[in-house]
C-alpha cells in the first residue's frame, strides 16, 4: 500500500475537512473534535463539484458525518454512505497518522473502519 504525505496532524482544525490531491484524485480529510481523522473522496455526488471537504463537520446518532455544502445531504465519514439518500455513498479511503503528518492511501479503498486515531 503507498501512502502520501498531506499535512501535519497539527494543521488540521478540529471539525474541519481540507481537500488535498492524492494520486490525480480530490480526497476530502477530516479531524474530528475527539481527534479521529477520515478520508474520503471529495466529490459530492449530487452535485457533481468538489466540495465535500468544505462540508459541515458534525454527528448523526453517534456517528460521524460532513454535510455537502451545496444540497446538505449527510454522509458517514466512516462508511461514505449517504444518511439522507439510500443507495448512494463516496469511496473512503485510509488514512493514518504517521510521526505528526498525515497520510493517505487510495490503495485500500476501506469500508467500515476508514479511520485512524491520532498518535
């Protein structure tokens, strides 16, 4: 699996998303106010434009979520389902934490469990 270098650990507000290119591709990554980080691509597919990752950072039953800023439709960061619209969703990616930068990898296009608590 190849991992690229985004940020450091640090850069990243809580609750915010920063959009960054991984291998030719727009992946959108979160922090969360507890500190857990999550991948996902930054395609809204609603819309059609790249703006997951200016999305609105929150929770649904526990679980964590970014709104598209655009329609606000809901997807789990965990999952990239969306909790508004049944059978649509974005790819997840894995993502880690790796000495104090951030890393990504569109190798591993992870389901359930797409993120990595910080170190």
């Amino acid at each position: 699996m190849s991992w690229t270098p985004i940020c450091a650990y640090d850069a990243l507000l809580p609750e915010r998303g920063v959009c960054a290119l991984v291998d030719g591709e727009q992946v959108a990554v979160f922090r969360t106010y507890d500190g857990d980080l999550y991948a996902l691509d930054n395609l809204d597919p609603f819309s059609g434009a790249y703006v997951l990752s200016r999305g609105i950072v929150g929770t649904r039953k526990g679980e964590p979520t970014v709104a598209s800023p655009l329609h606000k439709q809901v997807f789990s960061l965990v999952t990239g389902r969306c909790l508004d619209e049944e059978g649509v969703s974005v790819p997840v990616h894995a993502v880690r934490v790796n000495g104090a930068r951030v890393e990504v990898s569109l190798r591993q296009r992870a389901g359930v469990g797409a993120l990595a608590g910080h170190a």
